[in-house]
C-alpha cells in the first residue's frame, strides 16, 4: 500500500506542479488498499487496469443501503456514480505501472 501512496503522490505532484506531503493522502475504509484521498479529491489506484475498472464499477453500482449509515452519505455522492465514465491514466514510477482514476 506504500508503494500506491508513493505513486500517487507523484501523480498528485505532477498534477500540481508542486511537493506535496504524501501524509495527506488517506486510505478510504469503503475499499481499503485502491481508494485514497488528498484534499477533496478521491483516487482510485493499482498496478491492475482490471482492478482500477472493477472497484469503479462496484462504487458506482452501490446504494446508500449497501453502507453502513455513517458512510451512506458520503459514498453516494455523484462523483462515485460517474466513477464507471472516467477512464484511467496511467504513471510508471520505479519501473512500476499503475493506473489512476481521479473521482
């Protein structure tokens, strides 16, 4: 999971056109291990497009109902419906590829 907090974090940085403290960026509970966040922004990342595409699908497949009631609200949001739509970019970082949706 560090090395996918590093490759974000690159990512991010890339993006931004500055350094960034890669302690900001957070594990979601929802889907442990692909979901992170810095800022408000949510990404979804690993060195699988197969994986990258299937927890997309499975965000925006799920209702309020399929969360716990404290979560329901913010896994619902619009940005996790359209997850499916955005395709994913890829960055290579140590000779390793992994692929990035940003929600």
């Amino acid at each position: 999971m560090e090395e996918r907090i590093t490759a974000l974090g690159e990512y991010i940085n890339q993006g931004l056109g500055k350094k960034i403290n890669f302690k900001g960026i957070k594990s979601h509970p929802v889907a442990r291990g692909f979901l992170f966040s810095y800022g408000t922004d949510d990404y979804i990342i690993s060195e699988k497009n197969d994986e990258v595409l299937r927890v997309a699908f499975e965000l925006s497949q799920k209702k309020a109902s399929d969360y716990p009631s404290k979560l329901a609200k913010k896994y619902t949001h619009r940005k996790y419906e359209k997850a499916n739509t955005k395709k994913p970019e890829s960055i290579v970082l140590k000779g390793k590829k992994y692929f990035i949706i940003k929600l």
